[in-house]
C-alpha cells in the first residue's frame, strides 16, 4: 500500500509537470468515456432495465398477426372465447386507447386514456400509491365512470392533492371519480409513460359484442413453466376451431404471441445497439489516441527510466509506475467523462424522449458511475499496458548516452506506432461511412421521426463528432511518414 501510495504520488508530480500532455491526453479520455457512459444510460434505460412490474418475463402480447406483422386488433368475443379455452394463461387482460381531455383544473390536458378490463392491474402486479385498482363491478354498465391517475398527473394537474382519491374530475366533460393513484415509475402501455389515466371498459356495451368489431390490444401472463412458443401453438389450435366456427369473422391470419418488453423495445433496438457500437468505436479512438501520446512520450523519458533501472528498478516496478500514471489519467478522464456524459444526455434526450420507450426516464445513477469507473479502468489497461512495455524495454547503457531522449526509436515501436495510427483510421473512416449511412437508415428512423431536422443535424453532428478524430489520426500519419 505504502509503494501504491508513492507511485500515485510521482504520477501526480509527471502529470503535473507536462500539463500540456496531461490536459490533452485527458480531455481525449473524457470524450471516449464520457460518450459510451451516456450511451449506456439509454441501452440500460431501454433495453436492459426490466418492465415497471413485477416478472415483467411472464407477461406477453398476443393477437391475429397483422398484414405488416405486427398485431393486429381483436373483438371481444373473441377475446372471451380464448380466456374460455386456453389452459396456458394466469390471466388475460385487454385494453384500448384514447386521447380526451382532462380536466378539474385552470388548464385542462390532453392525456392518453387507457380503457382496459378490470383485471390489468391484477395481470400486472400493480398496487396503487393511494386508493384501489379496478374490481370486476367497475366493468358492469353504470359503474364504468372512476378514473385512476398516474403519479405525474396527480402531481402536475392536482397539485398532489392528498384526498384526491373520491374526488370527481371531468375526462371529456364527463364526471369521472378518482379511485386510485399509481406510484411513481409506472406506466403501461409503456409508450404512454407518465402521461396517462385508466378507466374500465363498458364490457356490456352493444357495439363491442360484434365479433367484426376489432378493437382491443390483449396481454397475458403465463403459467408457470409454460414457454411462449406453447402459448403460441395453443392459440393457434384455438383460432383454427374459432375459424372454423366463425369462417367469415376470423382472420386466415395466425395468431402472434410474444414478450411484452420484446414488442416494446423491437422497434428501436437494433438503433440503440447501433448507435452503442459507434460510440464505443470512438472509445477505443480515444484509447489509441492516447496510447499514442504515451508511447511519444516514453521516447522523452528514456534517461529518466534508465536511471531508475540503473539504480536497481526492476522492469515490473518499472511498469507499475507507468500503468499507475495511466490510471490517474484514467479517473480524471472518467471524472471529467461524466459532465460530457451529463451533457450529451441532455442533447440525446432531446431526440429520444419522444422516439423511445422510458426516453425522458434516461439519466445518469450509480450504475452509470460504476460504469464509468471500469470504464476508467479498463482504459488505462488498454492504452497504458503497450506504452509502458515499450518504456520500460530500455537498456540502462543505451539510455544514459547523450541526446537518449532525442535518439530515434526502435524499429519494433515503429511497427506499433504505425499499426496504432492504421488502426485508428480504419475505425474513424468506418464511423463517419456508418454514420452518413445511418443518417438514412430505416433503422435509425425511429429515433428521428419527431424532427423535422434530425437526420440532417445528426449527419452533421457525426461529421464534427468524428472531425476531430480523423484529424488527429491524420496528423499521426504524418509525424510516422516524417519519422
């Protein structure tokens, strides 16, 4: 401990004494860190974060698949005859959406109304912060009119008003009672986020017993130990017998059962994991920018290292010494990374909020700044071990001579310099061609679909993101054609 403490201490008066070397080999880290730090915010948020229920696994989607292959709507009788004859379901919940206007407030909002049956809640695990959830009356004809109100709204519109559970608010001039208010974190369908009120659906209603009249999403949640490939094949067995009995209500269609969180995400996974790749390319540009500096840097300390191991430094202390400088430079990277992440968050947000699932959710927590450390970590590993080898490979009779700081390098540093400098290249050309590529890419399309001018600034952004890049590998090429 006593050693680790001195070398932190020399690393700090190196660093200290080539702040030139220090500031930029720094601001070069918190760029490469400070990206995939924000960018893991969103993969975390989005992808690897689980539903705002509990065994959010069991529960999946399921309906008739649609001419484009998604779900399509189905009929309450048919959604009744599949509660009825299906074995492989805890429960089956239903739900459709609409947009009124709530009011009981100076300024009324327009919000998402989800119309469900009464047992979504139950399906879902979800308890209430105050209140109840529906029970089976709130179905029946007359007892349709209560309202429970996410967290946000309780909030925002009724100022958290503690007795609000019983009070009366008008949902499109209608007097609806409010029964209950969800806590924080929760909403469903996911796309509403916290933006939304549940109220039940008039199940006795006349227009929805026409098994042509299609209109309700439907959910289960499995049995225990039922897979959803078996969910699917009974579905499908029920759907042909429901075929045969109905020929001209039920769609030739089969039936698409799968997980809820999949159906969430499907759209704009494979953007996120696009986007993860590049920044992660412009991490390891980072850490072969800065191994560069140091290997440059190792040639100037060549009397400096030949002294120590003339004075008995064995080649492993030697090393130790170089990597712990590198750690330094690591966390202060990582430290400064997290402002840059903090702020590219701000200007990501401004794109996914309303383009992915949980997008105005992303932020930066402890497993961001967990993240951000062993990405400090492993960096230092990466681009301090190959420099420091290379420093710590000098011969005392060879650095001691006159002008050994200035003497030119060997012919094996060469090769690593140059492989360096090639390397990085190749990674910055592929990200601004995977950038201009993805500017118009379908698959990236649904992170700009709410901008007029998203994909033009996002081209643009690459370009200046990754500019400053290829310049640097430039220069490089240069200085290695030159030397």
């Amino acid at each position: 401990m006593r050693s680790f403490l001195q070398d932190l201490s020399y690393a700090a008066r190196q660093l200290r004494n080539a702040p030139v070397f220090a500031l930029t080999a720094i601001l070069t880290l918190a760029l490469g860190i400070g990206v995939n730090a924000a960018m893991f915010s969103v993969v975390d948020q989005v992808l690897l974060r689980a539903m705002p229920f509990p065994h959010a696994s069991e529960v999946v989607q399921m309906a008739v698949r649609s001419e484009s292959g998604g779900f399509s709507p189905t009929s309450l009788p048919d959604i009744r005859d599949w509660k009825a004859r299906s074995h492989s379901f805890q429960q089956i919940a239903f739900y459709t959406e609409q947009v009124p206007t709530l009011g009981g407030t100076a300024s009324p909002k327009l919000v998402a109304q989800v119309v469900s049956s009464a047992n979504l809640f139950d399906l879902l695990g979800a308890r209430p912060m105050m209140g109840r959830t529906f029970v089976p009356a709130d179905n029946e004809a007359g007892h349709t009119n209560v309202v429970v109100l996410t967290a946000s709204i309780w909030r925002e519109l009724y100022h958290a008003d503690p007795t609000i559970v019983g009070r009366s608010i008008p949902v499109n001039g209608l007097p609806y009672s409010v029964v209950g208010v969800m806590p924080d974190g929760f909403a469903f369908p996911a796309n509403t986020g916290g933006n939304a009120i549940w109220t039940p659906a008039p199940v006795d209603d006349k227009a929805l017993q026409d098994r042509g009249s299609a209109m309700m999403s439907v959910i289960g949640r499995l049995r225990p130990g039922i897979s959803i490939a078996d969910a699917r094949h009974e579905m499908n067995s029920i759907h042909d017998q429901l075929r045969h009995e109905y020929p001209k209500d039920e769609s030739v269609d089969p039936v698409r059962i799968d997980s809820y969180s999949d159906v969430v995400t499907g759209s704009v996974r494979p953007a996120i994991l696009a986007l993860d790749v590049a920044v992660f390319a412009v991490w390891l540009i980072a850490c072969a920018n800065v191994a560069g500096l140091l290997m440059a840097r190792g040639n100037t300390r060549r009397r400096e290292i030949a002294v120590r191991a003339a004075l008995g430094a064995q080649r492993g202390r030697l090393i130790r010494q170089l990597l712990t400088e590198s750690f330094l430079l690591s966390l202060a990277g990582g430290a400064l990374g997290l402002e840059l992440a903090v702020l590219a968050l701000h200007l990501l947000k401004r794109y996914l909020t309303n383009a992915i699932i949980f997008g105005d959710q992303i932020h930066i927590d402890v497993r961001v700044c967990a993240y951000l450390f062993v990405a400090s970590c492993v960096s230092a590993i990466l681009f301090g071990l190959l420099p420091a080898l290379h420093a710590s490979n000098v011969a005392p009779q060879e650095g001691l001579r006159q002008g050994a700081a200035a003497s030119g390098v060997s012919q094996q540093q060469t090769r690593w310099r140059d492989a360096l400098v090639i390397g990085e290249i190749a990674l910055t050309l592929t990200l601004l061609v995977a950038a201009s590529l993805m500017s118009t890419s379908p698959v990236t399309l649904p992170l700009f679909s709410s901008h007029r001018r998203s994909r033009r600034e996002w081209h643009l952004s690459s370009i200046l993101f990754t500019g400053p890049c290829w310049i640097r590998s430039g220069r490089y090429l240069e200085s290695s054609l030159r030397g």
